[in-house]
C-alpha cells in the first residue's frame, strides 16, 4: 500500500526524471510489491505445502512402491499396486458400494433437507423447536451417533425392532445382513447430515422474493406448478452448493462406517475412503493404500470439474 | 542360560554383514557395560514409556500391575500409555517408529510381534534375561518358545490365552446336556432345542461366532486342527484349501446355514446377556464374561469340542523391548518386564484377568491353587494348555494372514460361500503375501 501511494505521488513532486532512474525506481517498487504478496501469502502456503501438496507428492511416490510401513526398504513396483486394484473383486465392490453410498446420502439428505425446509417454512406452531431439534444431529460426533444406532439396529432388542414389530414386520438383521448393512449406514448418516440441508434449504426458501408467486398465482398456477417453476429455479444455486458439498463430504465418510460396521459385514459397507484406512492400517499395504487414495482423489477432482463446468450453466442466479 | 547367550554370540558373528542387526547388538553390549552404575548413581528413577492394549477390566488390571511395579521399588517409573486395541497399539506402534518417538516397551499381540521382529525394531533380549538371572525355564516352555527365534528371545508372555468353551449351563440343562459337549456332534444335535426365535429373528442362537475383526480366525485355527487340517506349514506352505480344511469351511457354513449360530456384531456381550448359548472365547474375555454375566444365570468354561481330534491353539499377547531405545532405558523396561512376568506378577494378572500364568511357580503356587478352587472356570485353560499348540505360520506370521483368513469365514459364514471357492482365493492371497516374508526371513539369515 505504501509503496503504490509513494510511487503515484512521485512523478507530481519530481517533475522530470531520467529513464534509468525510472526503472530502477520501477524495479524497487515490484521488488516490494512481490515481498509483500510472499509476506501475505507465505504462512499459508506454507501450511498448505506441508499438509496437503506434499502429503499429495509422497502419496503419489507411495502408490508406486511395495511397503509395509515398519520396514526400512521401500521396493519399486511400479503400476502393480493399481493393477492390483482393478484386478481385485474386493476393490470393485467397494467402487460399488461408494457409488451405492454416495447416491443414497447425496439423495437422501437432499430430497428430505428439501421436504423438512418446505415443512418447516410453513407458519408451525414449535417450529423453532423442530428447527433447532432437526439440526442437532449435525452438531454430534459421528462416533458417538454410530454406537447409539448400533443399538437402535438391533434386531432382538432394539428401538427400530420394537417399532417395526408394533406394525407387524419382524427386524430385518441391519448390521449383520450384507444385503441391508449399506441402507442401514446410509440412514444414519442422512440422520446425521439433513439438517445441514433442511437449514441451508431454508434460508434459501425465505429469500425467494413473494412477489414472484404472487405473480405466478395471478398467471393462474397451482401449489405443485409453483413449487416447479418458481421454488426449484430459484432454490438451483443452493441445491448446486449442497450437492457438491454433500458429495465430497460422503465420499469422505469414515467415523460412521468405522464405529458401525467396520466395513463388514463381508465388505457390504467397505467404501473407498474406508478401504483406504484398511489397507494402510490394517494391512499395511501403504502402496496399495496410497493408489487407492489417488483413485478417491481422481474420481472426486472429476466431480468438482464436471459440476463447474456442466452443472453450474443450469444454475439460476437471481 | 549359558548355552543360549553363547548360541547368541555365534549368531552375531554370522549377522555381522547386517548393519540393522550389528547396531542392535551394539547396544545391547554397551548397556550392560554402562547401564547398571547408572542406575546407582541416579537420584531420579529411570523413566520408562509402556504401551498396552486393555480397556474395562482388563485395562484395570494394567494398570494396576504397572502402579505395584512403580510402588515395588525406586529405580525404575513406568508411565503407561493406553494405546486401544492389539490393532490399534501396532499401528500407532508403527508410526511412532517412523517418527522416532517410540515407546521403550509394548504390548504386542501373537499377530504383530513378528513384523516388528522382522523390521528389527525388538531388542534381544538374552543379554538383559542373563544379567537379571530371570529363570526362563520357569516360563511355561510352549508360550516362553514362540517368543524365540534362532536362540534369541524378543517377546515374553505376558496376557497369553487359549480359547476356551463357555456355555450357559441353564439353557444347556433345559436341552438335557449336563456337562459341555466333547463333540461338536452332540451340540449339533440338541442345537435346534437351544435355538428360540421370535418371527425370523433369532433371539437366542446355539452358538455365536465373533467376526472377522474380532479374529474368527483365531478360533478356526483350532477347529481346522480339529478336523485334522492347517492353515500351513511352518514353511509357509498354505494348506487351508486341503479336503481337511475345507471340511472344516463346510461345518462353519452349516452352523448358519442350518439356523442354529450366528455372527452377531459381538457374540461375547450378546453371551453374557443370554442371547447365544455358547462361544468359544478366550480366556483373556473370562473376567469380563463373569462379571457381564453376575446373578442372571450360570455359566462355566470347558475344553473346546473335538471334531475329529482335539484341537486348540495358544494366543494372546506378550512384552517387547523396542531396539532404538537407549541401553539404559531397556534395562529398566526389563525390570519391567521382569516384574510383570514375575510368580508374582503374573498370578496378580492371571486372577484379576482369566489369562493363563506364563509361569510353572505360579500354576503350581498355594495361592493360585486356592483361587482355583475358589474360580474353577478360571482353571480350564491352565488345564487345557498342555493339549495346545502353537498356531500356524499363515495367521501369526503372513502380515494380515488373520484377517485375510477372517474375511474368507465371513464369506463362508455369513453369505454361505462355497468353502472350496472361499479357501481357494484365501490360499492364493496367503502365498502372495507370504513372499515378502519369506524374503525377509531370507535376509536376517
């Protein structure tokens, strides 16, 4: 700042100057220029070079070595780790349970962020109450949120059992029953994220402007062509941010799965980000861990780069 | 004692081209030149870092021992850090030695030791057993044994188990079994009478097996032996997909597959709140079970039901020393270690925990044979160990071999796989992973 200010105030005191003078004056100016921007930019780069760039390089080196993290030699073996992955049934099955997982959660806190916020915009006796109560599980550890439901799952004594039993349907075993471990982790965790949804969605319902139904209504629209052509529209940028944020989010879900399921049963619920931790800290593959890790990092970079390039042209702006 | 220090130095000269190996031995020579005027001369004791694994009654139990170790004398602190479970001890175990900051001495689990063994990360510990004059034939020889490689000990019994039979001796009498069975047969049998269902849930199973995290694969080793099988050779030769083997797969598939077991999410609590029959479990789960299960009915320990044969393997955990600590800090992680694994120590842990005494002295001791008598469930193992075997190579040694294996049962219990097809993969993955191992056992000669 002071320099820019020194600089244009120069040539009003100085009146003629020789050309040399000039640049060397126009060098000291950028040379502090630059100095300043390192000077703002530096501490966080830094950071972000220690924790996320490198991290990312070694990442890269580790995927193309054999090591078992405790030994002191790495060997080089080139693309075996990837071919490793694609060659395996366990991997397919957990890109096909991520993919399972990530639709579930994404759609799931979605459509019912979206359901509860419209709910909840309508004039409600306690709807601050069912605000605060609805949001309160985003609030809560995952951990913790997986030991309760763990309880609630269960088939001989817990509450879900009770409840389904009370209308006559017998417990289906959630946790332990391959077929249903998926569905079972995917509730919790759209328990757990809806209230994100429904907060965000709210606040964009409350800023649609009244006047736009209000014309909508005098055109002589109903409740559900309103719904479609004046909330949705105008709802487009926020469903664009939740959607990126909840898919990045749900391909990083861990803690749920972790305290659940441990992946199990039989690998039903072993998503990439959990498969991940697994080989590395289980079984101590750190290459196969470190490819699998650059497989997560590709498929989402690719989300964010569709989306910004195909998804955001949809999006309406008001 | 004299004989495996001299059979030790022989080793040394054959190792020397090892860097890794001679540095090690390095230290431990300067330790016992060095170390012990140290311990005089220091007015502050030595402090010591100790890593362990046990949570509820267990981890009390640890603590407990390592508080009488710290009141027992002057010379020697031992800050004891909890680290969570056998898996998760191992891998903090294997980032702090990446960062240098590791502990002196750890608890490490019958699946890990050997890793870090093979890193060279454990001390040998010949030289501090000799300088402490410790009476390693006092040591219950099969469970001192699997701790040795090539003469040299690296891991010392500590929490070592069996697994043992626990059934529920009020739903056992109402089938009219009196006593445990000694076939799997006979549970077989009375299996669906055990059984009671509410709808399609089962509300009490026969038999309940743990998961595959939970090692699954630690009781199946016992019940492969039983139907004279193997997961290996101890040349890592893989037989798990053998006929015996398989047989054994099959009759894991049955017990779900016919309705009479399941694999709950934990079948020890879902046994200490009567919702299974029985388990088989390990004797480090005794307390726990007996203090879980209090006044609601009665149940006892028993050997392990016999297929074809008896079968049962040993398990559990023991004490290392880690090789990059300094001399002086591995002498007092000895005393440590010594304490623990004392008459002592080791009759304090076994009554407080349900594991085995690692020491004859202790088995035979007045005081363990009163609280046998008093605790006859706590006697099984003891009386079950002379019948037990080292496990195979494949689990212990293949780096994740028991979870590799645990996953294939899973396969087989839960979505009833064929167990030709399961094993057959689980053999492949094993031999695989077995090569790295076999390279490095290659390598330290």
């Amino acid at each position: 700042m002071l320099g820019r200010a020194s600089l244009s105030a120069a040539p009003e005191i100085d009146g003629v100057r020789s050309a040399p003078q000039e640049i060397t004056r126009r060098r000291a100016f950028w040379r502090a220029e630059w100095f300043l921007f390192l000077l703002f930019v530096a501490p966080n780069l830094l950071l972000f070079g220690i924790f996320s760039y490198w991290p990312m390089i070694s990442n890269l080196y580790l995927s193309l070595v054999r090591w078992d993290m405790i030994s002191p030699v790495k060997t080089f073996v080139g693309s075996a780790n990837y071919a490793y992955l694609f060659n395996d049934n366990e991997f397919r099955m957990v890109l096909r349970n991520s993919a399972v997982f990530t639709v579930g959660a994404v759609g799931g806190s979605l459509l019912l962020g979206l359901a509860t916020a419209l709910l909840l915009n309508q004039k409600l006796r306690w709807r601050n109450g069912a605000r605060a109560v609805l949001f309160a599980p985003t609030l809560l550890s995952g951990a913790a949120i997986g030991i309760v439901w763990v309880y609630i799952f269960d088939p001989r004594f817990g509450l879900l059992a009770r409840l389904l039993g009370g209308i006559g349907i017998s417990s289906p075993s959630w946790l332990t029953d391959p077929a249903w471990a998926l569905p079972a982790v995917i509730i919790v965790y759209v328990w757990k994220n809806v209230g994100f949804s429904t907060v965000i969605y709210l606040a964009g319902l409350q800023a649609i402007p009244q006047d736009l139904y209000e014309a909508a209504r005098v055109d002589g629209a109903g409740v559900l062509w309103r719904f479609r052509s004046v909330t949705l529209p105008m709802l487009s940028p926020i469903t664009f941010f939740l959607v990126i944020t909840a898919l990045l989010n749900s391909f990083q879900a861990f803690d749920i799965i972790k305290v659940m399921t441990e992946g199990g049963p039989v690998d039903a619920t072993n998503t990439l980000i959990y498969y991940v931790y697994e080989q590395g800290f289980v079984a101590y593959n750190a290459g196969r861990a470190a490819a699998a890790a650059l497989v997560l990092f590709a498929i989402m970079f690719a989300i964010t780069l569709f989306q910004l390039r195909y998804a955001e042209e949809r999006v309406h702006y008001a | 004692m004299t004989r495996t220090v001299s059979r030790r130095k022989v080793l040394t000269g054959a190792a020397g081209v090892a860097a890794a190996a001679t540095a090690t031995v390095g230290n431990v020579k300067r330790s016992t030149a060095f170390a012990a005027p140290a311990v005089i001369k220091q007015a502050e004791p030595i402090s010591v870092l100790y890593w362990g694994s046990y949570s509820a009654a267990l981890g009390e139990a640890e603590q407990a021992i390592v508080q009488m170790f710290n009141e027992s004398q002057q010379d020697v602190r031992v800050e004891y850090q909890f680290q969570g479970t056998y898996e998760e001890t191992a891998q903090k175990l294997t980032a702090a030695l990446q960062a240098r900051q590791a502990p002196d001495v750890s608890l490490l689990s019958d699946v890990w030791w050997f890793r870090f063994y093979l890193a060279n990360a454990l001390a040998p510990l010949n030289d501090l057993i000799a300088a402490n004059e410790v009476d390693t034939s006092d040591y219950i020889e099969s469970l001192y044994n699997e701790g040795v490689r090539d003469g040299v000990s690296y891991w010392l019994p500590m929490a070592r188990s069996t697994p043992l039979f626990y059934y529920n001796v009020d739903a056992f009498a109402e089938v009219g079994l009196e006593e445990a069975p000694e076939f799997w047969s006979q549970l077989v049998e009375v299996a669906p009478e055990l059984v009671q269902k509410d709808g399609d849930t089962i509300t009490r199973a026969a038999f309940s097996h743990p998961t595959g995290a939970s090692y699954i694969a630690w009781l199946f080793q016992a019940v492969i032996w039983q139907f004279e099988g193997a997961y290996s050779n101890p040349d890592f030769t893989i037989l798990i997909n053998e006929p015996d083997g398989i047989e054994a797969g099959e009759f894991y598939r049955s017990s779900t597959a016919d309705g009479w077991a399941t694999l709950p999410a934990d079948n020890e609590a879902d046994f200490a709140n009567g919702l299974t029959a029985s388990v088989m479990a390990s004797t480090g789960s005794l307390r726990g079970i007996t203090e879980n299960v209090g006044d609601k009915f009665e149940f006892r320990t028993a050997f392990l039901p016999k297929a074809e044969e008896f079968g049962c393997c040993t398990g559990g955990a023991g004490l290392a020393i880690m090789a990059g600590s300094p001399p002086e800090k591995q002498e007092a992680a000895f005393k440590f270690i010594e304490y623990v694994t004392s008459t002592e120590g080791t009759t304090f842990w076994s009554q407080n925990t349900g594991y085995m005494p690692v020491r004859k002295s202790a088995v035979e001791s007045e005081e363990m044979q009163a609280f046998f008598e008093e605790n006859p469930n706590f006697r099984t193992a003891v009386e079950q160990l002379p019948l037990t075997q080292p496990q195979d190579v494949a689990r212990v040694f293949i780096p994740n071999g028991d979870q590799i294996i645990g996953a294939g049962l899973e396969r087989i219990v839960i979505n009833l796989e064929d167990p030709q097809v399961v094993f057959d993969e689980v053999a492949n993955t094993l031999t695989e992973e077995a090569q790295p191992v076999i390279e490095a056992i290659a390598a330290l000669g």
